[in-house]
C-alpha cells in the first residue's frame, strides 16, 4: 500500500530535500507540499495525507499550533514536528496537542526513523 505524505516547511530546497529523501522507500509517496501554516491545514483536508511532517517554525503559525488545528480536522492522521532544537518544553506541547513525532531537523535518519515509527502507531523522538 502506498503512503501518501504532505510535507510542510517554507523553504522549498527542505521541502525538495525531504521529498528526495521520502520518496526513496518505494511504498512512500509525496502527494502534496505545503508552505506555510495555512496551506498545510488546507492541503491536508484537501488530499488527506497518510502522515504530516510539519516545519516548527512555519510562516502563519507554529508547528504546535498548526497541529492542534490538524488534529481537529484529521484527528487520525499523525504528525512529525520537526525543530531545529528539541527541548522539554517543545515535547510537552507537541504532546499536549497530539504531536506523535518529533524529529530535529537535521536528522535525516531519523525523519526516516521518525516516519517509519508513526506509520506503525508508535511515537517517536530522537
């Protein structure tokens, strides 16, 4: 079965990269991209992805209040965060709204890991 995946993140050379990246396991699909906050709440309503990964800090809101907003919207659906930094307090309100995922942003294995981990209904931090 393919699983279909939304990206959000303003920078388009991320959003390319993590593209690249996802699309590398044959059974992953990237249907659609996001660029800010906004979008990614409309997008994913619209072509109701598999999982999100969604940028922390993205224009129009952040990562925690745009997933607070997709976990009313697609409550089934699971999101990894990713930040530049995880701290205690960053986790603690990824769980308050409902965050599965968190990856820092520059661990590419573990986006990979962060992925692969949500899919099979678990959570994941690293």
């Amino acid at each position: 079965m393919l699983v279909r995946i939304l990206i959000a993140d303003d920078s388009q050379a991320v959003r390319h990269s993590l593209h690249g990246l996802l699309e590398q396991n044959p059974n992953w699909k990237v249907c659609v991209e996001a660029v800010d906050a906004p979008d990614a709440i409309i997008k994913a309503q619209q072509f109701k992805p598999d999982i999100i990964i969604l940028d922390f800090i993205i224009p129009g809101m952040t990562g925690v209040e745009a997933a607070r907003v997709l976990g009313r919207v697609l409550p089934s659906t699971p999101i990894l965060l990713l930040p530049l930094e995880i701290t205690t307090q960053l986790l603690e309100q990824a769980r308050n709204v409902g965050i599965k995922g968190v990856v820092q942003k520059t661990d590419i294995r573990g986006m990979v890991s962060g992925v692969g981990a949500l899919l099979r209904q678990k959570t994941f931090c690293n």
